[in-house]
C-alpha cells in the first residue's frame, strides 16, 4: 500500500489520541469512588440485614415479654387473694398456716419472674439500642453513597468532556487521511490495540523489538510513500518521525 508520508505521519498522531483516550476510559474505570461506593453498598446490605434481624429480635422478645408480664400478674392475683384473706383475718388456724406459707411460696415466685421479666427489658433495650444505631449508619451510608456519586460523577463528566474533545480531534485528523490508510489502521488496532507506531533508532515503537538489519536495510530503499509494517506486531510503521 502507498499513502503519502503526511498521512503516515498523521495515523500516527490518531494512534496517539486513541492511546489517550484508552488512558481517559481506564481513568474513569479505576476512579476511586467507584471502590468507595462498592464498599459503601455492600456495606448497606449488611446494615439492612443486621436491622432485620434486630427487629425480628424484638419481635420476639415483646412476645417474651408479654407472656413474662402475665406470668407475673397471675402470680399478683392470687397473692392480692390470699393476703385479702389474710387481712379479714376468718380462718382456722391450720389452714391460716397454709394460707402463710402459700403467701411466702407466691412472694419468692414473684420476685424471681420479676427478675426473668427484668432481664427480658433489658435484653429489648440492649437490641433496641443495636437496631437505633443501625438505623443511624444506615443514614450516614445514605449520605456517603450520595457524596460519592456526586464527586464520581464530577469527575465522570471532566473525563468524558476530555475524551469528546480528543474524538473530535481524532474525526478531524481521520477526515484529512487516505481512507484505505485509516482502514488499515482500524484493522490493525482492533486486533492487538496498536494500529500504528513510528520507526525509532531501528526500533518498532509499538513492540519496543528491534528490527532485523536485513529489513531495516528493505526498508531504506524503498520509497517514502511506501506503507511499512512491523514484522513483529504487524503495525504501520511509520519512517521519519520525530
Ligand atoms: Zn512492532
């Protein structure tokens, strides 16, 4: 193929904007928020799980209390009862016995559901006070998730604006180059990401390899309109660039 050494020259300067441009997608790619907002979603789906099982914790634990709560009161009712009987003083004196002792047996139960009942308030205010501060980081995730989605998508936009304005360049150079040449090139990137790469101290500046003196010697003699390519990478070489 033959294209003028301006052209050869100018597929250079697109496989440099493209270059850019990779660099540009790789930028927005690797943007620090984006691992800030992974961390920060996955971190909300443990929140909202830990805060489920908080309130189905509590859940419980107000079906504990209920049934605690009622244990107690039946205890109170028949204590009121025999103390009741107690007080009005008409009984046998053997059954006055028993009726003490009864009142002594239900005072000891009582205490100990209190106890029971006690700790079941406790062990709600203490999953209470988890799901509370859940509910907080929950809200603080809400806030950091936005934050974060603001600043990336500043600095979405700065990249995209630069990456529009290197197309832009790219379609402006593209238009003034051989058709056939550009084609090449396309063709030759899409494979390997380097369409093309100038000739440098006997070196492909694609591949970085150096090329073999018996081709560097061909290529001498041929003409500057004459497209080269890398033996190694396969890309247009292009003579004469500085
Ligand atoms: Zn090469």
């Amino acid at each position: 193929m033959k294209a003028s050494p301006s052209d050869q020259a100018q597929v250079l300067d697109i496989q440099k904007m493209d270059f850019h441009v990779a660099t540009l997608r790789n930028k927005v790619a690797a943007l620090p928020e984006i691992v800030e907002l992974l961390a920060a979603t996955q971190r909300q789906a443990v929140v909202r799980d830990l805060a489920i099982a908080a309130q189905t914790q509590i859940n419980d634990i107000k079906r504990e209390l209920i049934r605690s709560e009622s244990d107690v009161e039946q205890v109170v009712v028949r204590l009121q009862k025999d103390e009741k009987r107690l007080a009005d003083g008409a009984t046998a004196a053997k059954e006055l016995e028993k009726l003490q002792h009864e009142v002594q047996t239900l005072s000891s139960r009582r205490a100990e559901l209190e106890e029971v009942e006690l700790e079941i308030m406790m062990r709600m205010d203490s999953v209470k006070d988890r799901l509370n501060e859940l509910t907080a980081e929950a809200e603080q995730l809400v806030a950091k998730v936005a934050e974060a989605e603001g600043r990336k998508s500043v600095a979405t936009s700065a990249i995209e604006a630069e990456i529009a304005t290197v197309i832009s360049e790219r379609q402006a150079t593209v238009a003034g180059v051989d058709g056939a040449l550009v084609e090449l090139y396309e063709k030759i990137r899409s494979g390997t990401g380097t369409g093309a790469a100038a000739l440098r101290e006997g070196r492909c500046d694609g591949c970085h390899l150096a090329i073999n003196s018996v081709e560097l010697g061909r290529m001498k003699t041929l003409a500057s309109d004459e497209v080269v390519r890398c033996e190694e990478c396969r890309c247009i070489l292009v003579r004469g660039a500085h």
